[in-house]
C-alpha cells in the first residue's frame, strides 16, 4: 500500500478542482453534494480535534510550508486523507477569506436524520438571515454549555462558508437541526420555551431559569413571528437603555444564555 503524499494540482480543468470551485462559490451545488468548505486552520484544527479527516485537504504553494498548516498536513497524511497542492493563483477562488492562510477542507456536510424532539436545553432560531449572526449565536449557544439548536425555515444555511467562518467551530461542538417546524416543535415542547421581546413587561432578570429551558430568537428585522410568540411559555424584555436601538439579535441570545448559565451556577472548567 503506498504511503499518501501531497498531490500537486496545476490545471483549473481537472476535474475534482472545478468540483470545488462549485462548492466554493455556489450554495445549490453545497446542497447537491453534501459538502462544504472549512477555510483557514483554526476550523480546520476544529474539524481534526472533533471529527477527524476530512475528505480532502487543500493547500496554496505559499502557505504548505508554514509551521501550523505543515502540522495539519501531518495529520491529514497519516490519516491516509487525499491532500492537494495547488498555485496561489487556483487556490484564491475557493477560499473567500481575504489574506487568510491558504488552507480548506472538503468535509461532507454533518446531517441530523430526524427532528428530535424538544425535551432540553435549546435555541430556536425562526428566520435569522445574517450568516455573521447566526454563527455567532452557534458560537455563544456552544460557550454556554448548550448542546443543541433548531433552525426554522428561513434561516441561514448553518454550514455555509461564512457562517463556518464567523461560528469559530462551535459547530462541532452542537447538534445543528435545519429545516424546523418551530410550530409544531414548541407545541409540543416538554420544556419552557422562552421568547425575547421589547414590548414584555416580566424581565430576564426576574425569569428563574435554573430549569432546563429553551429560547427563541427571530429574525433582525421582524424578530419573532407573532405565531410563535402566542406558543411560548413568557416573553421577556432585556432592560437596557431607551435613548439607543435594541440589541441585535446575536447580543440578545448572548445575553439571555449567559444569564441562564449564570442562575445554573456552572462554573467554566
């Protein structure tokens, strides 16, 4: 059996290189194949920590020497995983991290099976469209001690590119269930189900929330629907100064679930 070794690619017609500039660029051929993009080594380090190979690593010339891309070459290798090597100028279409080191992997797109129901600690998500936000939340949802979010019908692509980016590997760290019916989920939640809102009169700050719980947070201009809103358990409002614009909605999920770990008493370890 031969020993993997580093692939040099140097013509954009090959074959599996137009494969991944689809991926890289279009999210219908992400859904078509199952696959994405992890850009750069801090997710790259995540996906090795967490789930192991990836499909493929990609490299640029300038960047297969560096110390900690060479470390994850390494580890590619000695997983037997394919890695390809290609000119600075084939790699700059697939990456969209502007001076980023000049690393990716092709992963295959983790999926949930079923719907599990909702029976513990959990974020619903119904129509957050900014990729920067809803990684960010997936970032806060993981550091909270979280262990699993609902994406309702319109939200964001959880594992595209730049939510990849902006969630920092917290995806590995969760159980991201896409494509949600939030109505028939809360409706049947065997938790309280919290929703944030402007207009409540019972604070966070006077909700008990050292039960087991879930939260709801909507989209940046509509936030909650009003549907959903009728089903949860209480609404309520993050006092803060009146003279500025409410917190969006990556600030408030932050809010309410470090408030909720804060009442748990979980201590960081």
């Amino acid at each position: 059996m031969s020993t993997p070794a580093i692939r040099p690619i140097s013509s954009r017609d090959n074959a599996q290189y137009k494969q991944l500039r689809q991926i890289a660029s279009s999210a219908q051929a992400r859904k078509k194949t199952g696959q994405t993009l992890l850009d750069g080594i801090h997710l790259c380090q995540a996906w090795l920590a967490h789930k192991g190979a990836p499909l493929r690593c990609v490299v640029s010339d300038s960047s297969h020497t560096v110390a900690e891309v060479k470390t994850i070459l390494d580890t590619c290798l000695s997983l037997g995983c394919d890695v390809m090597l290609l000119p600075d100028t084939l790699f700059a279409p697939l990456s969209q991290v502007e001076h980023g080191v000049g690393l990716l992997f092709l992963i295959e797109t983790p999926q949930t099976l079923s719907h599990p129901a909702l029976n513990g600690a959990a974020v619903l998500l119904d129509g957050v469209q900014d990729p920067g936000n809803l990684g960010s939340i997936l970032r806060t949802t993981a550091a909270a001690g979280i262990a699993r979010v609902y994406c309702g019908t319109g939200t964001v692509l959880a594992w595209s590119p730049k939510v990849l980016r902006a969630g920092m590997g917290a995806h590995f760290a969760i159980e991201i269930v896409e494509n949600t019916d939030l109505t028939a989920l809360i409706a049947a939640a065997k938790v309280p189900v919290f929703a944030t809102s402007s207009h409540a009169s019972f604070s966070l700050y006077e909700q008990d929330l050292r039960m087991p719980c879930a939260w709801l947070f909507g989209n940046e201009g509509r936030g909650v629907s009003e549907s959903l809103l009728e089903l949860c358990t209480r609404r309520l409002s993050i006092p803060q100064n009146t003279a500025v614009e409410s917190l969006n909605v990556a600030a408030s999920a932050a809010v309410c679930l470090f408030e909720q770990h804060r009442q748990q008493g979980v201590t960081r370890r």
